[in-house]
C-alpha cells in the first residue's frame, strides 16, 4: 500500500528573511516531509524580502529530496499579482493554485489545488482533475462524510486534508492588521511582523477567538488531527498538510509519520505534540461535523 505523504504548506505569516530561510534549511535537513509548498499566499507586499533566499531555499529543499510546489497567492486583485501568478507555471516546479483565476494559465499542465479553493463534492474534483489536477488540498472546513465522498470519487488523485496549523477563515481586500495599528493598507509599514503566529482577536468577554494575519482571518485554535489521521487514510486520504508555525514543526511532522507507519500510538502522540506547541489550543471539530473550535 502506497504510504501517506506528508505536506508542509506555506508560511503564511510575516516572517523576517533568514527566520524564514532557516525554518525550511531546518525542515530540508531534518523532517520527514514528503512535499514542500513555498511562497507568499496572503500578501503580495511581503514578495519582495524573500526574493534574495527563495532560491536557496528551493536548492536546499530538493537536495533534501523534498517535492516543492510554488504557491500562488489567495485572492490577487491587482494586474502585477496576476502577472506573478500566471508568471509561476513558466518554470520547472509544479505550481499550486490557491485561486480560480489561475485556472487558465495551468489547464492542460500537472498543478496541484491548494485548500483556498472551494472544492466541496466529487463533480468540482471531476472538472479540476480533468484540467490536469494531480493534488487536490481540501479546504479545513469539510467533515469526514464529504471528505469521503470526494476521496471515493476518483481514487487515483491524491487528496489532501488540513491536519495541523490554525485554519485559514477568511481573506479580504482590506487588513485588517494594519488598522489595528492606525494604518491604511497602502501605508501598513509591515507591522503584521510584529506577530509571528497572527495577532490575536478576543470577544467582548475577554476570550481569544479568532486571528488577525495581514488581510486574512484564521482560527484561534490550531486544527490537530492526529488522533484522525488512520482513520482519514482508511477513508481514502494520501496526503495531510501542516501549517508551519514557530512552534516545533520538525517534532510536529516526526509525530505525523510515526502515527501513519505505526510506530506511535495516536493518543501518545497527541499528548507529545502539547509539548510540541505548548501554547496552542487543539481542535478537530470541523472533521467530526461540529463547530470547528471545537476538539472531539
């Protein structure tokens, strides 16, 4: 039976350069990650600073014996974001397509389907595989009964389900980070920088809820699958994806391989990543059909 792959999806927070290049040498060297997705997703204005070290990142990953994807952005709005985009299927790598206005530019091309695309049921999956769609990224918000459904439509693509990491909500013209702080969007200063993992957004009564990452909205809690994850594979899922954080991620994805070769008892496991990432709230809702905050 073919093993589980595992994919370690975007950064997608502001992170200074060589914090950003050291966590992929890190990665490259030391974790058991199959596929690597690389590349500014939320905001186009932070392309520039890691343009000096994307190259060596992608040498060091892929000497590493590491897949890497290029991944597109979320929701480009203006024509220098489209040209980049459409700008990335011109090179060696295969591309994830985080929008459908990228579409166009990938039919008839090998490209993966990152979980920003809504793909609820097996027709979307049928059209998007016809187009030359080799991996389709679920988005975090499906339950296990659609996830399965999907995975039985067409058993030869690669489906990948959101199994760590806060999970991406929202997406929006507008930042919402920089009015935080009293800016316009136009004139930010980058201040999204200032916080490593989204800054937090509470309730009136004082409770965190949700996170605030440049113009994109994500969960409080971290989504962890880890006591789901064989039985996501008995299902029909070949690929789970974690979303890196500044918590321990080379133990985090160690802890996802050794579940999936069944060399850690899930429950273990799932104890261990607490030590892992210390300060997370865990939460599988969305997969078990309830609210997605929630842990079952």
């Amino acid at each position: 039976m073919k093993s589980t792959t595992l994919t370690l999806g975007p950064v997608l927070f502001n992170w200074p350069a060589d914090r950003w290049r050291d966590f992929y040498f890190r990665i490259a060297d030391e974790a058991p990650i199959d596929h690597v997705c690389i590349g500014e997703v939320v905001c186009s204005k932070r392309q520039p600073f890691l343009a000096d070290v994307l190259p060596d990142v992608i040498e060091r990953l892929e000497h590493a014996g590491k897949e890497v994807l290029l991944s597109s952005l979320v929701l480009p709005t203006l024509r220098r974001e489209a040209r980049h985009d459409a700008e990335l299927v011109n090179g060696r790598h295969m591309v994830e397509v985080n929008d459908v206005s990228m579409l166009p530019a990938v039919a008839g091309r090998p490209h993966a389907i990152g979980p920003f695309v809504n793909v609820y049921n097996e027709g979307t999956l049928e059209f998007l595989v016809s187009r030359g769609a080799r991996l389709i990224a679920l988005p975090p918000e499906l339950p296990r009964s659609s996830i399965e459904a999907i995975c039985s439509a067409i058993p030869d693509v690669t489906i990948e389900v959101w199994a760590f990491g806060r999970t991406p909500l929202a997406i929006s013209a507008r930042c919402y980070h920089a009015r935080l702080h009293g800016h316009s969007k136009d004139s930010c200063q980058f201040v999204c920088d200032q916080d490593a993992d989204g800054a937090v957004v509470e309730t009136l009564d004082g409770e965190p809820f949700l996170v605030v990452n440049g113009v994109q909205t994500l969960s409080h809690t971290f989504c962890n699958l880890l006591r789901d994850a064989n039985d996501l594979v008995n299902i029909g899922v070949s690929s789970l994806r974690l979303s890196p954080h500044t918590c321990d991620m080379v133990a985090i994805a160690q802890l996802y391989r050794d579940v999936l070769d069944g060399r850690r008892d899930a429950d273990d496991a799932f104890l261990s990543s607490r030590d892992a990432c210390p300060s997370a709230t865990f939460a599988n809702g969305f997969t078990h059909g309830v609210a997605g905050a929630l842990y079952v």
